[in-house]
C-alpha cells in the first residue's frame, strides 16, 4: 500500500498556471505536461477549466486535452467548471471531479463569471445534482476568501456561509482560495481553524498565491493549524486574469522542496519536478518565479573549489 503523504500537494499549473499566459501552449504540450505529471506522484491534477473560449482562449482545447492525456488509475483529474454548461462539456470530457468556483466577494465573481454569489449558488445547486447523478467528485472552491482587490478583505462570517452553502450541496472538500495573494499568516491560522470546525482536514484544501511573498508562510500556518492539502503550480506559474495585480501560484518544487526539507513526505519526485520546471521558461518565452529550479535543493551539493582543497590537505 502506498504510503500516505504528511502533505498533498495538488498540481494546478495546467489549469490556473496557463489561463493568464499570453503565448498559446499548444495542446499537445499541455498533454505532455499532464502525462509527465502522472508519473510524479501527484493524486490531484487540475487538467482545465470548462469556460467561455472568448473569456479564457487560453483553456479553448479543454475538452481535447481531458480526452487524449493517459490517465494513471488513482489520480484524479480535475475540471473548474463555473456554470451548468461548464460542467455539462467537463462530464462529457469525463473529469473525475467538478470544481466549482465563486467568490466570496460579489465584486470579483461580476468581474469572474458575471454572476453574483447568490446566482451563483443557486446554479451550483444543478451542477451538484448533476455531479451526483453522474458519480463524479465535487469540490466547492471560494475564491478571494482572504481579500479581495476592489473589495478588500473578506468577512470570516462570510467564507463560512458560503463553506456551509456549499456543504449543504453535498461537496466532497472546500477549497479556500487567496486568489490575488492578499492573506498573511495569522489570517490564515484564524480561518482555517474556524473551518476545520466544520469539516475534516482530508476535506480542506488551501489554495496559495505568492503575490506578496507570503505563500510558503502561508502554508506553514495552515498546516500547524491542521491543513494539509494545499494547490499548487509548477514555477509559480498562474494569476488570476480578472484581478488586478494578480501574479503566480505558489511554486510546486518550492513547496516540496520544503517539506522534504522538514522531513514531510509528499509522495513527489522532487528531481523530476525540477527538470520539468526548467522547460517553462522556453515553453512559455519568459523567465519563472519558482526558486529551486534555479537553485537546486536544498542538498545539492557543489564541488569543493580546488584551492580549498589544497588548504585542506
């Protein structure tokens, strides 16, 4: 039996890495990344996202890309569906799980799907009957559950109205999104506390952007409080295209990097992680945020210049 990971690390940079890229990735690339994904350990994959083309031309080879990657028996791959065709065209490209999307803030979900949250609950509302019909996962996410750029900060009381909407729908997990990178730590540890008053840490998952410099940080207060599934993007790649300011997810090979440095098992091929982070920049025609794909890890040794050695001698 396959040992179970102290964190799970759920790769998101095929869906939310690539919406806000400029430079189309052509779908065969998207499926070799996903497939190289497969083989790196992950349980999770946000494949795409089953949207208007003319909203995120990007993500318009959604359905091609669900339908041709190899699928390995016990990954899950995920399909953000915000409305009833969205997940209509996601269970027909059979995802293994709807994610469904709205705002906490009412501003950000016009801005994002053109809906408010209350329209959009009651849509969601159809799409879990759907789901369940059809015997996929569902996963209720709240966007800009830590802040919000035309907004500002979230009301707790807020999030967690919507948390309870979403449970009442019968989710199988809640994710908590800091969609522009607004949450700091202490935030973090507040909220998340008071969810895990309602649902199981296997239920939860954190969903970082590095914007500010706090993802990391970020992490290690939702997991001293309990949390331990978190999102994440191969080289911070990703941004939200209808917020402001909103710059990449936090770095999957970062994250990892991390915890094996804390002795966490993530169940990753870290190395693997690297070497494919080191592609983006060619693929992508611009430079990565992620750290380590520069650096190396932590114990990544160099050789001792030769005028040491001689002094060692």
């Amino acid at each position: 039996m396959k040992e179970q990971p102290d964190i799970v690390i759920q790769e998101v940079s095929p869906r939310d890495g690539l919406q806000i890229e400029p430079t189309w990735v052509p779908t065969e690339e998207k499926i070799r990344l996903i497939d190289a994904f497969s083989t790196m350990g992950f349980s999770r994959i946000e494949v795409s996202s089953f949207v208007s083309p003319k909203a995120i031309p990007a993500l318009r080879d959604a359905a091609e890309v669900f339908t041709r990657i190899r699928r390995t028996p016990g990954i899950i791959y995920v399909a953000l569906v915000p409305n009833m065709k969205g997940a209509e065209n996601a269970l027909a490209a059979d995802a293994d799980e709807l994610n469904m999307v709205m705002s906490a803030s009412d501003t950000h979900n016009l801005a994002n799907v053109r809906m408010q949250g209350a329209e959009s609950l009651r849509v969601f509302a159809d799409v879990a009957k759907l789901g369940k019909s059809s015997g996929v996962l569902l996963n209720g996410s709240v966007a800009t559950a830590f802040g919000c750029p035309f907004e500002g900060r979230q009301a707790p009381e807020r999030v967690l109205e919507i948390v309870r909407r979403y449970l009442d729908l019968g989710v199988d997990g809640i994710t908590l999104a800091d969609t522009t990178g607004m949450a700091n730590p202490a935030q973090v540890a507040a909220l998340v506390e008071r969810v895990l008053a309602l649902i199981p840490p296997a239920a939860l998952t954190l969903h970082f952007h590095n914007t500010r410099g706090l993802g990391l940080a970020n992490v290690l207060a939702a997991y001293n409080k309990g949390a331990w599934r978190f999102d994440s993007a191969l080289g911070g790649l990703g941004g939200c295209p209808f917020a402001p300011g909103a710059s990449g997810n936090i770095c999957t090979e970062d994250l990892a990097n991390m915890a094996h440095d804390m002795d966490l098992k993530t169940g990753l091929d870290l190395p693997a992680l690297i070497a494919e982070a080191r592609k983006l920049p060619a693929l992508l025609g611009h430079d990565m945020p992620g750290q380590v794909m520069k650096a190396g890890r932590t114990l990544d040794l160099h050789p001792t210049p030769a005028a040491v050695k001689a002094l060692l001698a």
